[in-house]
C-alpha cells in the first residue's frame, strides 16, 4: 500500500510452505532485496514482470473434472488458523463485522474463493486475484450472493488463465447476479500491483455491507 490512507484494518497471513520447500524467489533473496520504510516519502516501486508471452485470447475449457478444486498443500490446512485471526482481531480492535472484505494473490487468490466457499456468510465482498476458482466450490458462494470481483492475468506464466471461466460460468449458471470479472490481458503473474495500486477496488468493496453482523467460529 505504500503508505496510502486506506480505512481498513489490514490483516495478512502467510501460508505456510508445508511440503513445498523453499521456493527460489525465497532462496536467493538478499537483505538488499526488501524495501526500506522511509521516513519520509515511499521506495521507488519495482518494475512490473517482464514477459515474452503473445497477448493471446483464453482456449475454452468445457470440463473441469479432472482438475482438482485445490491446490496442493493450500488454504484448508490453515482454516481453523484464519478463523482464529478473524476473531482475535475482532475481538481486540475496533472492527464491523458487516464490512469483512477478503481478498488474496496468488496461492491467496485460491485461498479466497476457498474461504469464501466455506464461510459464504462471513464477507461481504471477495476479490481473488490471480488465481482462479473451481467449479466445485461454487454453489455456496452463489447461494450467498457473495459480491465477487475477480481479477486475472493475461499472460500470466504461473496461473492459466483459461480456469478462471469454468468457475465463473458456473457462477451464472447458479444465479449469481453479483460478479466483476477483469482480465487484464497485458499483466504477468503480478497484476496485484496494478489491481492494488489503484482505487477502484477499495471503493468497490466500501459499497458492500451485510446486513447482519457475522461471528467468527
């Protein structure tokens, strides 16, 4: 966020590695690698991806059966843990329990359509970004109405692209009248930057409130 004034509480886990090793980004990170807080002003921005990809339309994808609805070593080994966070939070700050937004990148984009299956009745409003939702885990989140904008890359090299439209179309198909869908055709695996940098988003999730405040159990 850089500093911006955004009227959030802002809590962010970070999935444990499990069986995953250590990544290489994670390996050959140096100290000199993390940005500084600065005193005054931000540190200069990274540079967005670089990508030899075409900019190419998404291959239709008419059957998702053989594609597992979760990514190995995901989101469901840490749900009673992000359960627990949400209630320590409300219990020890100043929140509204009718304005619980959620949104994720990456292996959090998989995370937040999980979560967002599994406790339908906790946010009022979901942003996966870069990562796409399966079929499967959709009925719950369209029985709910659960404000959805997703967000996806176009020529995203970590992600396929061509995943997020089953889930979506399932969406429809069940009835659910509440769903952005941005595919931002020019953006690598890190669209986040572009999503999170502006104010769209936030404004957007602002305009959603549930109408009974929700418990965390």
């Amino acid at each position: 966020m850089q500093k911006r004034d955004l009227p959030f509480i802002i809590v962010v886990p970070q999935l444990q590695m499990f069986n995953m090793g250590q990544v290489s980004y994670i390996a050959n990170r140096s100290r000199a690698d993390i940005p500084k807080r600065l005193t005054d002003g931000i540190p200069p921005r990274p540079d967005m991806f670089a990508s030899i990809r075409p900019i190419a339309p998404a291959e239709p994808v008419s059957d998702m059966s053989a594609v597992p609805p979760l990514l190995p070593d995901g989101w469901e080994h840490a749900e009673q843990d992000l359960l627990a966070i949400l209630q320590n939070v409300q219990a020890s700050y100043n929140t509204d329990g009718s304005r619980l937004y959620l949104t994720g990148i990456s292996y959090g984009g998989f995370g937040s359509w999980f979560m967002a299956s599994k406790h339908p009745e906790l946010f009022a409003a979901v942003a996966p970004v870069v990562g796409w939702g399966h079929p499967d885990l959709m009925p719950p989140i369209a029985q709910a109405q659960t404000p959805l904008w997703v967000f996806a890359a176009g020529r995203d090299s970590a992600v396929n692209k061509n995943y997020f439209y089953p889930g979506i179309e399932t969406l429809r198909q069940l009835g659910h009248s509440e769903v952005r869908f941005s595919m931002l055709e020019q953006a690598e695996h890190d669209a986040w930057r572009q999503v999170y940098a502006g104010e769209d988003l936030y404004n957007w999730l602002q305009q959603h409130q549930l109408p009974v405040r929700p418990a965390v159990n």
